[in-house]
C-alpha cells in the first residue's frame, strides 16, 4: 500500500512540476543577409490566451532573453517590428535557444497604427517599456522615471513608489550605488535604458523570499545592451562672478562589473549637501537598537527656502567619486566606493522671530550673515553574496566629516559674532550571514560601530548663558565618542503556508562626553570654576531580547505577527559630580502587519505595533552645555527613566491597474505617544533659551491621512497626479512655566498634469500649503497660507534642432508674492556624434527678482525668513552623452 502510495505520487509530482518549472527562452534575431536586428520586440504569451508573460527587446547584437513560469506545454513567441514581417510561432515552453529570420516588409505608416503594449505585469513586478515616456528633450533616466504611474522624484532625487521610498535602485539586478542612486539617475542616459521594473514586496535577501514578507519597493534597470559604456559630460560658464558648472560622470556596465566615477564642481547654487550627504548607516532597520546621537553643540542654523537651490544659494562646491562592483562566476559580489565632497556656502537673510505666548508676545527683528564650510570623506569596501541558497554580506565603512561655520548674527540692533568648528569621524562594520541546516535557515548578525567627535568648538561674543544676562564671550568646548554593538542569532523555518523566524541577541552602547563652558567678562572666567557648567558624562545600554515572529502567507493574503521580548538595563553617571543612576525595565512590543491582495488590482494593508523609545536620549549631562549660540540646555538631577511608550496603527489601500494606466492609493495613520517626561522651555528678553526636562504626564497625538492619484493617457499625450497630505499633531508645552495645550494642522494639496502636443510639451504644478497652529485655550492662534504655481514650456524644434525650455514660478506666501523665470536654449549638434552633443544657454531668475520670503510656524513660534536671491545668471555650456 505504502509502495502504490509513493508511485502515485512521484507520478504526479513528474507530470506537474514541470507545468510550473522556471525556463529560460534566449535567441538571437536575424535578417535574411545574417545581420542582427536590434530594437525588435519579442513576446511569449500563453496558448490560448493574449495575456504576456515574457518580454524583451533586442540588444545591439540581435540578442534577447525572456525568463518565465509554465504553466501549460507549450507558448506562442512573436515578434514585432515596423520594417520587419512579423514572425509567430507555438514552441514547447522548456528552456531553449531560438535564431528568428526575419524579412524585410515595407509598411506605409500613414495607413496602419502601432500600438506597442507599455506595460507588462509579471507577479509583483511592473515592466515599463522607456520608449512610450520618453520625450526627445530628455537626456537622463531620471526624466523618464517620474513619468511613470505612482512614481514621485524627488528635488533631491529620492524616488517614492506609492508614497514608500524605493529600497534600491538596481541595474540589471545589481545595485551599484545603494542609497546615493541619484548619482546615477541624474547621469545614466534614457536610451541606454530598454525597461524600468517596479518590483513591489520585495525581499532583497534571495534565500530569505519564502520566509518573509516586505513592503519594500525597488526598481531595477534593463539596459539595451549588455555592455554599456556610457555617461554625462558637461562644462559651462558664464556671469556673474566667473559662474561655472563642471561635470563629467563616465558609467559602465557589464554583466560581471559596474562602475561609476564622477568629477563634479560649481558656484551655480548647486551645493551636493542634498546628493551627497554623510554617510548612513547600512540597513538600521536589521537592529534592536539604533546607535544613540552624542549630544553635540551645533552652529547656527542656515534656514532653507523651499525654492531650488540655484534661486538664492550663493556656493562653491566640489564633488569626486568612485563606485566599482564586480562579481564572480560564484556569484561573489566586491564593491568599493571613495567620495570626497566640499562644499562652502556663503548665506545671508534677515526675519522676524516672535514667541506667541497665551500672557505675552515676543518679537525679534534678525538679520544674518555666515560663511559655512563642510567636507566629507567616505570610504566603503564590502563583499556579498546573494543566491537562494546561501546569503553573505561583510561591510566595513569609514567617514570624516570636519565642518566650520563663521558669521554675524544681529538681533535688535545688538551684534553677534559667531564661531564653530567640529571633525567628526565614523566607522562600523556590519556582518551578516545566513545559510541552511536541513529543512531550516539561520542568520548570524554582527554591528560595530564607533563614532568620535573631538575637538568641537562653538564661541559667541559677546555672548549670553543665563536668561537677560550678557557677557563679552561664550566658548562651549566639547568631545564625545560613542561604541555601539549589536550580536543576534536567527532560526527560520517554515511549514506550509506558515513560516517562523526566532531572534536571539543583545545590544551594548556606550556614550561618554566632555565638555566646560566658558564665559568671560572683562578677561574672567566667571564660570570657570562652576561645576555645573563642565560634563564627564557617561551612558551605558544593554539589552537582552528574544523576538519571534509568526507569518502566514497565502496566494493573496499575508499575516505576520511579532512580539520582541527584552530586559533594558539604562546607567547614567557623572564623574565630576560624583552621582549615578540605574534604570531596568522589561518590556514586551508586539505588532500585526495585515495585508491582502484583492483581485489583480486592489491591494489592502492594516499595521498595528506596540513599541518604547528613548526620550532625550541626547540629553543625558548633569550640568549645562550650550547647544547652539541660543539655546542653553540644563539638566538637573536626572528624572528617573528614560522610556516613553509609542502605539502605532495604520492602514493603506492601493490600486493599479496597467491596462488603463491608472494608479491610486490611501493611506491613514495614528500615533499616540505616552510620556513620563516633558521639555520645559523658557524664553529670556533678548530671544536666548533654556531647555530642561521636568517629569510630567503626558500624551502626544499624531495623526495623518494621505492620498495620490495618477493616471496616463498616452493615446491623448496626457499625463496626471494629485497628491493629498493630510497632518495632525496634539500635546502639552511648557513654556517659561506654564503649560499649555498645543495644535497643529498641516493640509497639502499637489495637483501635476502633462501634455505633449507635436512640438510643445506643458507641465504644470500647483501647490498648496496650509498650516494652523494653537497654543492654550485659543488664546494664540496662527495660519500660513503657502500657494505656487509652475510651469514649464518645451518647444522642440526638431528641423532646426533647436529645444527651447521656459521654466515659471508664481509663489504667494501670506500675500508675500514672488515671480521667477528660468530659461533654457538647448541646440543639438547633429553632425557631430549622433546627435549626443548639445550646446545652448541656460538663463536663471531672468527678470532678476530680488528677494523672496519663507514662513515657518511651531506650537508657539513663528519666524519668517526673507532671503535675497541670486542675481541673473547667464550660463554657455557644452554637454555631451556617450
């Protein structure tokens, strides 16, 4: 009986396997005269359906190569081509090589339509072919992208997929640049590119795919041709003030290495603070515990205007870069990055500062000019393997970050002169490991990171430490470092539909700081000799904690349930004031993630989680440091405990559908945070302020509603979207003694549309802001009304190759009106390298506006900046796609 048992099972499992195997159809298309044929469309459906389930276009050498899920014996692959005849034909669906002969057909294009399908789904993953959202102005993938349904790109170059930043941005499934992809997109030719996949739900980590679930989104890159050499150079100068633009980015791919090295340099207004930032730390989302900030002082702050950079940035920066990924035939993958970024601002703005309080107002009237200097130096090395059979990944990195900031600050007519000085250094290495042991995986996981912050200097003079008083100079010394460190070990196994993963680990940090203020009036140190003005400080965490997680995973619906057990054990201590201070806790922080598809369109996801977080974890000295040249901050005694509850809830719907090119989603969220703590404010006559935490109870409410919609419409040449954001935020404030209730509202609305006429294309953006604050019981209350307009005119004369660009803002601010125009004269150069190069003009702020004003609004502060903007500025430049 058992023997008969096994037959009839091997039996079934021989003939239906194979229905659902994964096979592979490559080939090369050729001519009559043995050519290859490039740009030729290959498609796979299935045998009694239109649906596609495979899609590739031809490479340089007549190469393509369609991967696929059978589920039948054989499928239909045709081609299609304008000049060419169509071939069809019904094949066995195993792996194999086809060669396709094609004829030449003459087609009158006036008589017949070709109407290419521009999407293709496939599981989770959308393929977008590039040539339907492609215009011929464009130069870079970067253009093309935000076209997309669903996708937004951000002024830094941040991609968001449905609202969700995309995970990683990958070329041929390999991901060179991981979180500084702009440097690619903003370079890599469109034409280079044949199809853009959104890959939704996607598990990075191949052997971990049938154990877990995500809501991460990537995208990945399928290029023409299998080797590509390629790139961006640019060089352009004109006025004022010897204005230049330099860059020069050569990009290679092949299928076993990438590489990106870039050169760049301007005084345009273009700073890389926004494309190039520090370096963050790898994947924080794998630990416990993330690394807590060393409390240090900080200068200034420069206000940013939410115009580009280029209106009224006044800078000379240098940007350099390397970025090189190899892997082996055994699929080990090496890549190495090395970046140097400097980047020096010249700033200056004037504003009006009040306090609206519920018994008082106060209001400063400031003007600013500063000169702020910055460099950062990062280095990577790490070597990964990624298969569905074993999983690797060793990373060392290393960053200096030394930064200056010098300037004048006025207040009132009273004059400041200010000084800062910091060399911050970082290293940390990640190790992670994950392989099989029988029927079950385990992941070995391993964090060190040290971060070093010697030396910092910030000086005031004359300066002002305690409320009203003022002295000839404030100098704050400070040095801090931090060890942080992370070890667990990790049991997946699965069962049917069910799959299971256990954590178990611990994480250690240790925070020590040091640092004496200093004020002097007439040559005395008249803190000096207070202790209460020094810090030898010192914060150790450790945490033991077991985390199970419980996931079933169905077709179309997915339940995952966590609940993180973990002893806290908090020491705070003061080697200066002889005190200390211990705080241990056991805490249990379950959450639910729902999710379900519904149909081939809908999709619905509910989240609910219980979770703690450290208040002021910045906060821990005993005694006073000055934070920044207006806020002092003072700690007592310290309240005992640290931890504040966070409850969490959120539900999001989605729908795509390919076929009508229409995308939408919803999203709402609430958070009710739960303090044992609260930040005590007092504001003195001449605008300085203290902080100290006081130990009160109290809850803080926010709560968010988002929504998009897009649609395309290619048969009419129109593209559109509509973004809704929706905030809330409620709570307590202390401010100089009396607490009061706090609001604030926040409503967004961002409507785009796109329209390609034959020789014009129009894009237009209105934005809308609106924020309303209330501080007490009604007794202060305040509104911002923030609106713009943009739009931006293509003219593409192609007989004369001529692309003329005119680019407008209308922006109104609480009745404050600014109108800027840029223009851009691109003319291609076609009897030169295939029409790859182009010079023209680029012309910002052409009716040379002069200032523009910026409104910020807290629980009870309101400040409005007024910035000067860069005169007109008239830039000749040659650039150049290879």
């Amino acid at each position: 009986m058992k023997m008969r048992r096994l037959i009839i099972f091997l039996f079934c499992l021989t003939t239906f396997l194979p229905l659902f195997s994964q096979v592979i159809i490559e080939g090369k298309v050729k001519d009559v005269q043995n050519k290859p044929l490039s740009d030729i469309h290959v498609m796979v459906s299935m045998l009694h359906s239109d649906n596609i389930v495979g899609f590739d276009i031809t490479t340089d050498e007549g190469q393509f190569r369609i991967n696929l899920r059978c589920v039948g014996d054989s499928v239909r692959i045709k081609t299609s081509s304008v000049s060419h005849e169509d071939f069809k034909a019904t094949i066995e669906c195993k792996s194999k090589h086809l060669d396709i002969i094609l004829k030449e057909s003459v087609k009158d294009l006036k008589e017949i339509t070709v109407k290419a399908k521009h999407v293709i789904k496939k599981g989770d993953t959308l393929s977008y072919l590039v040539k339907p959202f492609a215009r011929e102005q464009d130069r870079t993938i970067n253009e093309v992208i935000r076209r997309i349904p669903g996708i937004e790109v951000e002024p830094s170059g941040k991609i968001l997929y449905e609202g969700t930043p995309i995970s990683n941005l990958y070329v041929e499934g390999m991901d060179l640049m991981e979180d500084r992809y702009s440097l690619l997109t903003d370079n890599l030719p469109y034409d280079k590119v044949s199809t853009v996949e959104v890959i939704t739900n996607h598990e990075p980590v191949k052997i971990l795919q049938k154990y877990s679930t995500s809501g991460k989104v990537a995208l990945n890159l399928r290029l023409r041709n299998k080797t590509t050499l390629t790139g961006n150079a640019e060089l352009a100068g004109g006025i004022p003030y010897f204005t230049h633009k330099v860059n020069l980015t050569p990009i290679l791919f092949q299928p076993t290495l990438q590489s990106l090295f870039s050169f760049q340099s301007n005084n345009s207004g273009e700073p890389f603070v926004e494309t190039f930032g520090p370096m963050l730390t790898y994947q924080p989302n794998l630990r416990f515990d993330d690394p807590v900030s060393i409390p240090s002082p900080s200068p200034r702050n420069i206000p940013v205007a939410d115009l580009p950079p280029k209106s009224y940035i006044d800078n000379s920066s240098l940007l350099t870069s390397a970025y090189i990924l190899t892997r082996s035939t055994n699929q080990w993958e090496w890549r190495t990055s090395i970046s140097y970024k400097n980047d020096k601002i010249d700033k200056n703005w004037s504003g009006r500062t009040s306090y609206l309080l519920p018994t008082d107002t106060l209001m400063f009237d400031e003007t600013s000019a500063f000169t702020s200097k910055s460099k950062i130096w990062t280095a990577e090395i790490n070597l990964r393997h990624n298969t569905e059979k074993y999983y690797a990944d060793n990373r060392l990195s290393f960053s200096l970050e030394p930064a200056k900031q010098s300037g004048i600050f006025t207040r009132n007519s009273f004059a400041y002169k200010e000084s800062f000085t910091e060399k911050p250094q970082k290293l940390d290495w990640n190790g992670r490991w994950i392989f099989p042991t029988r029927k079950k995986l385990i992941e070995v996981y391993s964090f060190i990171d040290y971060h070093y912050n010697p030396d910092l200097s910030l000086r005031t003079f004359p300066g002002y430490i305690h409320l009203n008083q003022t002295s000839d100079s404030v100098i704050q010394y400070f040095s801090g470092n931090r060890l942080a460190c992370e070890n667990y070990v990790s049991l997946y196994s699965s069962l049917k539909s069910f799959s299971l993963r256990m954590d178990a680990g611990f994480s250690y940090q240790r925070l020590h700081i040091e640092s004496n203020l200093h004020s002097y009036e007439a040559n005395f140190d008249f803190t000096g000799q207070d202790t209460n003005y020094w810090n030898d400080n010192v914060q150790k965490r450790f945490r033991i904690y077991f985390r199970p997680t419980l996931m079933k995973r169905t077709a179309t619906t997915t339940w995952n349930f966590q609940i993180p057990l973990s002893s806290l054990l908090l020491t705070e201590e003061s080697n200066i004031h002889m005190v200390s201070q211990n705080y241990a806790k056991i805490v249990a922080e379950p959450s639910l993630l729902y999710s379900k598809k519904i149909k081939n369109n809908w999709n619905v996801t509910a989240s609910a989680k219980r979770y703690y977080q450290y208040f002021a974890s910045s906060e821990i000295f005993y005694g006073y440091i000055l934070a920044s040249p207006d806020l002092l901050k003072k700690n007592e005694p310290l309240v005992s405990g640290r931890l504040y509850a966070v409850n969490h809830a959120n539900a999001t719907i989605k729908y795509n559908n390919i076929v009508t090119g229409f995308s939408a989603y919803g999203s709402v969220g609430y958070s009710l945070q739960q303090f044992d703590f609260l930040r005590s404010d007092s504001i003195g006559l001449n605008g300085s302020r203290i902080y100290t935490i006081k130990n009160y109870a109290n809850n803080r409410q926010l709560a968010s509603l988002r929504g998009s919609i897009s649609k395309s419409l290619p048969d009419v040449r129109t593209n559109f979207a509509i973004n809704l954001n929706l905030q809330s935020d409620k709570g307590k404030v202390l401010v100089n003694g009396e607490l009061n209730d706090s609001k604030t509202h926040y409503i967004t609305l961002n409507p785009t549309i796109y329209h390609y006429f034959s020789v014009f294309d129009l894009v237009y953006a209105f934005r809308w802001l609106n924020i309303d604050t209330e501080l007490g019981n009604s007794s202060q209350k305040q509104n911002s009304d923030w609106f713009r307009h943009e739009l931006s005119i293509t003219g593409n004369f192609s007989r004369k190759n001529l692309i003329v660009t005119a680019s407008f803002i209308y922006n109104d601010l609480n009745k404050n009106r600014i109108f800027l125009t840029d223009l851009s004269i691109r003319y291609k150069i076609k009897k030169i390298l295939s029409s790859k190069m182009e010079t023209g003009l680029l012309i910002n702020n052409l009716f040379d506006a002069g200032k523009y004003t910026y409104n910020q609004l807290g629980s009870y502060v309101n400040l409005v900046t007024e910035f000067p903007l860069r005169p007109f500025q008239c830039l000749l430049f040659v650039r150049f796609n290879y």
